[in-house]
C-alpha cells in the first residue's frame, strides 16, 4: 500500500476521485459515518474529515458505514467506470485494444483498473479481453468462418500465436472446435 499523505487525501475526497476508492475511507467526525473518497453525499467541512486505511479502523472507532456509498461492501460494489470498459471491450472483440485507449475512455488511472481486473477476475485487462477475443472466435467457428481468416477477425497478428492462445484457453486447436 503506497503512502497518501493528508493532503492527497482531502484533495481526492473534495474530487470525489473515484480512483481512490479501497485506499482509504473518509469519516464525518460530526456524524460517525465514514464514507468511500467518491461519495456524492454532502461534503464535512475539512476540519470534520477523519481519515482511515481501512474499514476495520473506522469501525473499531466507532464510525458507521455510510448507506450511499456502502464502504462496507467495497469492493462488491461495481465502479462506475467499469461498464465503459467491459463494452468497449466487447464492441471490440475484432482487434487489439490497448490499456491507455480504457484510460481515455473512463478518466481512471490505469493502476486502478488493473487492480479491479486483478481483484475480480485474476487477470488483467488485456488477458481478460484476449478471452473474449476467443470466445469471439469459437463463436464464428461455428458459424463456419474459414481458419485462415479468424486471426484477423479477433486481433492476432499469425495463425501460430491465435493457435497457442486458442488451444491454451480452450484445450483443443481450433480446428478440432468445428465438432465440438
Ligand atoms: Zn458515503
């Protein structure tokens, strides 16, 4: 976990910087409730913010989680930049996409949405829209589109590369895929 200091950490809180989400929590001193740095309830004057590292810490001491922005269930909740991604992603299944197009396109640092990737499905991105460029594939295997032209159809520069990717995700070539 890297060092924020104060500073940072109200900066974060008056931006409602969603990218800060997990890092820390931001208590109200006034009500006892702590928060997640991008709730859009009301802000505390500065001089009422409390800050945690962790939901432990805000609950040992007393704060109460906030019903709007539910730090206790981060990070079950989605992030709002996450459906921006995943559609981009799957509108884009025929090419190669790459980590500073999701950057562009959601306002998030990258760190963080390769942290939610790493969190939730134990790849990052890139490996989890390789996926569903497969996935894509098998799809127009079946619909009987010809082997030499599926690299180019879902973002494989060689046959030999979409090959080995192929048979690592799906255990059989993709030639075998046609009687599956
Ligand atoms: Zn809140």
């Amino acid at each position: 976990m890297r060092n924020l200091s104060y500073e940072e950490m109200v900066k974060a809180r008056i931006r409602r910087d969603a990218s800060y989400d997990g890092q820390f929590y931001v208590g109200a001193r006034t009500m006892k409730i702590f928060c997640l740095p991008s709730c859009k309830a009301r802000l505390s004057l500065e001089e009422n913010m409390v800050f945690f590292l962790t939901r432990e810490e805000a609950i040992d001491t007393g704060y109460r989680s906030c019903k709007r922005c539910k730090p206790d269930l981060f990070p079950n909740i989605m992030p709002n930049w996450l459906d921006k991604v995943l559609s981009y992603m799957k509108r884009n299944v025929s090419e190669r996409i790459n980590e500073k197009t999701l950057v562009q396109i959601t306002g998030v640092e990258i760190s963080t949405i390769r942290r939610h990737f790493k969190n939730h499905y134990r790849l990052t991105p890139m490996a989890f829209h390789r996926k569903l460029r497969l996935a894509y594939a098998k799809e127009l295997i079946q619909q009987g589109v010809n082997s030499n032209e599926l690299p180019s159809h879902c973002g494989f520069k060689s046959y030999s590369g979409f090959r080995t990717a192929f048979f690592k995700e799906f255990g059989h070539s993709p030639r075998d895929s046609r009687h599956v």
